[in-house]
C-alpha cells in the first residue's frame, strides 16, 4: 500500500511517538498530524482529509464516540481505528456501531495496529480477535436456542437459575416426569448434557438477562 496519510490522536505525546514510529516503518505510510484530544482529530481530518484516523477511546474533552460519529456523516472517507485499553466486547460493539471501520487494543497494538490500519484503509472492518470471539459467543449461544419451545425455554431458565426438577415441577404446575420430559428434550436440541453445560448456555444466549429486563412471568400454562 502506497501513500497511506494517517492522523494519529491520542491524549499521551509518549504513547503517539511510539504508534507513530510503528506506522511508518511500513512503506508509503505517513502520520500527517498528530492532536491529543477528539475535536483536533475532528479539525484535522477535516483540514488534511487523511486516509485513515487512529482514534484513543477515551481523551479529555469531546467524547471520541462522537467525534467518531460526526466524521462518519461528513468525512466518510476516512476510515477511523479505535485504539484503546478497553477490551469489553460491548464497547467495542458500540464503537463499530458509531462508524470505527477497526477496533484495535492498544496491549497488543505491536502486532494488530498495523493490520486493523491496513484493512481499514481498503474499506475493510478488523476486530481484535478475542473480542471478536467474544462478540460472537452470544449469537452462537443464542441460535442454540432457536429450535426451543416457548416451554423449553422456560425449563431451562429456570435450570439456569439453580432450580431442581421437581421445584421446576411445582413452579410450572407440572408433573415431574413432564419436567424431565423437557429437560431431555432441551438436553438433545442444543448438545448439552450436563446442568453445567446448559447453565452456560443460558448465560451466554442472554436468557437471564431477557428474563430480568422485560419481567415476563413464568409461564402457568
């Protein structure tokens, strides 16, 4: 990749002349400038109109999140990196979300910025990788799911939340050996066979936290 400009922003000049020595041993790639909070990263791509953003998280000042959104409606041709300390899979679902074309952390930034720079700058999206599989866990967990009755849903919610069978019975007005009916059941459409195992994946399809959030009842009928 030739003539590559980059605008690096971070709030530590320590931290930036290390990311800019990084970036430019590659070929052809330039740091144009470099600002130390997200409104002179906003002021600069607007001036310099460089390829790619490389954009700390968290800065004193305007929120990066929406410096990231207001370039993503008027300079959609720079494509923003994320580098950051965080490595919560939620924040970085949002800063995707808010228009990050790459999420790179910056404890691993020697071997992944280069790569989340370069794939951005074709109109690629990188991820770190244990995020990446983070993020994906629950999707994952949650089309396990799908082939569920309404009632086998419930079943194993309550496993999830620690309940015997015949407590399940009686919560349910069910009969236990209905109850172990369901369980067998769930056991074979998601590949589970032990509590341990279905507890999990309760947990990371987000049955719970469903649960707790809308407040629906356990089913009586």
């Amino acid at each position: 990749m030739s003539a590559l400009r980059i605008v690096l922003a971070d709030d530590h000049a320590v931290v930036r002349s290390g990311l800019r020595m990084l970036l430019e041993r590659e070929p052809g790639w330039e740091v144009v400038a470099e600002v130390g909070d997200a409104g002179a990263a906003v002021d600069s791509v607007r001036q310099l109109d460089p390829d790619v953003l490389v954009l700390d998280l968290k800065m004193p000042g305007r929120s990066s999140l929406e410096a990231l959104r207001e370039l993503g409606d008027r300079h959609p041709r720079t494509r923003t990196v994320m580098l950051t300390m965080e490595d919560d899979p939620a924040i970085a679902q949002q800063a995707l979300a808010a228009g990050a074309a790459a999420y790179a952390l910056k404890e691993a930034a020697d071997s992944e910025l280069v790569q989340a720079v370069r794939v951005a700058a074709v109109g690629g999206a990188y991820l770190d990788p244990s995020l990446g599989a983070a993020l994906a866990a629950p999707g994952k967990a949650a089309r396990s799911l799908a082939h569920l009755s309404r009632r086998e849903l419930e079943v194993l919610r309550l496993i999830a939340l620690g309940h015997t069978n015949a407590e399940i019975a009686a919560l349910l007005g069910l009969s236990l050996r209905t109850v172990e009916s369901h369980r067998a059941h769930i056991q074979a459409k998601t590949q589970r066979s032990t509590r341990a195992q279905l507890v999990e994946l309760a947990l990371r399809a987000g049955l719970l936290d469903r649960e707790r959030r809308h407040g629906a009842p356990i089913a009586t009928h």
